[in-house]
C-alpha cells in the first residue's frame, strides 16, 4: 500500500492554488489540466510500504536507508566520513525517488545531529560537508562488541529542509521509517572498514531492502 507522508500538506495546498484560480474565473479546462502539479507534488511525499523483514535478519546486514541511485561506494572520502577509518556509500536521490528515509542498521541511536548549510546540488563532493544535513549515529552490541553506522541525510539544490522524526537515545529497527528529505537530495552511509560493500557506483538501491554492506559473521567493533 502508498500511502502519502504528512508533509505534503502544505506543498500540496501551495501547488493547488494556480487550479483553484482557474476554477474560480470559470476556466475549467485549465483548472483541471493545473490539478497536474498538486498530484505531481503529493507523488513526490508517496510512502510505499516495504519489507524489511524480507532481508536476512540479524546484526551483520546494512539495508540502504534511501530510494535512489549509488553515486560512491569504497572507503570513506576525505572531507566527507566521520574522523577514522570507515567505508562509505553515497546516495542520490532524485526528485522522482521516493523521499522517505529508513534506519539503515537496527541499534540505539546515539547520536543524532542537525547542521545547518548551504544548498549545492547533492552529487557534488563537497555537498556532504557543506550542505544542510542531520548526521544520526547508530549503535548495536555484537558478541560483546560495538558495531557503529553513521547515516547522514544532506539536502540537496531542490530540497531546503530535513525532516529527522527520531531522536538521541531512542532504539531503532533496520529498516524503520526515521524521516525525510523535501526534493532530490542525498543520503550517506558510513560503516565499519570490516564490512564488506555489497553496491558498486551506478547501482540502483531501496530503501530498507536493498543490501549495502555486511559483516561476514566476524566479531566487529566501532571504527
């Protein structure tokens, strides 16, 4: 089932209004051909049910926490990762992908920080690090161990806000809705260098069931 985020609300109203004024001056040909833009508007906030219980379960999987295409994937950029060593898969959303964000790992989020920015496009390099964004932190014990995903949405040239619907301190479930971001936009996933990238540049990934990393069932630790 789709069903359509709350956030479309005032879009939708703002796009709705050209249509309104046709009907109202009696152009109702135009008015109806304007109800284009509100429907194309309520597309962009569509929130399809997805199955991450269709994933192997277990700690050693890392789901894509966006729709979208993979515009990096090796280790972690300089300027762009967390201070450390970690592997990194950079995601691009365009304003035709679904915009609903997932949690990529299941854990307690122990971190979750918003920053204001810029608003470059989101496939340059330097949009990770300028642009306005939240960075949430994720954090799972694994046979005595703790195993740490960074996530990061980033808007982009279109979108002007991050909507982060989760807060520090609360758990959360691989593939759990946790937010999103408003038109085209970028998400970035920093995880363990023991982890091994299961997406190459190019690939096409969904959220919450597509596979971006995995652990090979080896003890891991944070980065």
């Amino acid at each position: 089932m789709v069903t359509i985020d709350r956030e479309a609300a005032p879009a939708v109203g703002v796009a709705a209004v050209p249509a309104v004024l046709a009907f109202l001056s009696g152009r109702a040909r135009v008015g109806v051909a304007l109800l284009a833009l509100p429907a194309a508007v309520a597309a962009f906030f569509r929130d399809p049910d997805r199955a991450p219980e269709s994933v192997e379960p277990g700690p050693d999987v890392v789901v894509s926490p966006a729709d979208g295409k993979v515009m990096y994937a090796g280790p972690g950029q300089p300027d762009v990762a967390p201070d450390g060593e970690w592997q990194q898969v950079s995601i691009f959303l365009s304003a035709f992908d679904v915009h609903i964000n997932r949690a990529p790992y299941a854990g307690q989020l122990t971190e979750v920080t918003y920053r204001p920015g810029k608003w470059l496009a989101a496939y340059k390099h330097e949009s990770a690090h300028l642009n306005e964004r939240t960075d949430l932190t994720v954090v799972q014990e694994v046979d005595g161990h703790n195993r740490t995903v960074v996530f990061r949405q980033i808007v982009g040239l279109m979108a002007r806000r991050v909507v982060t619907r989760v807060k520090a301190g609360e758990s959360v479930r691989s593939g759990q809705r946790i937010g999103l971001m408003k038109f085209g936009s970028r998400m970035d996933v920093f995880v363990p260098p023991d982890a091994v990238l299961q997406v190459t540049k190019g690939d096409r990934v969904v959220a919450g069931e597509s596979v971006i990393a995995r652990w090979s069932g080896a003890n891991g630790t944070d980065a």
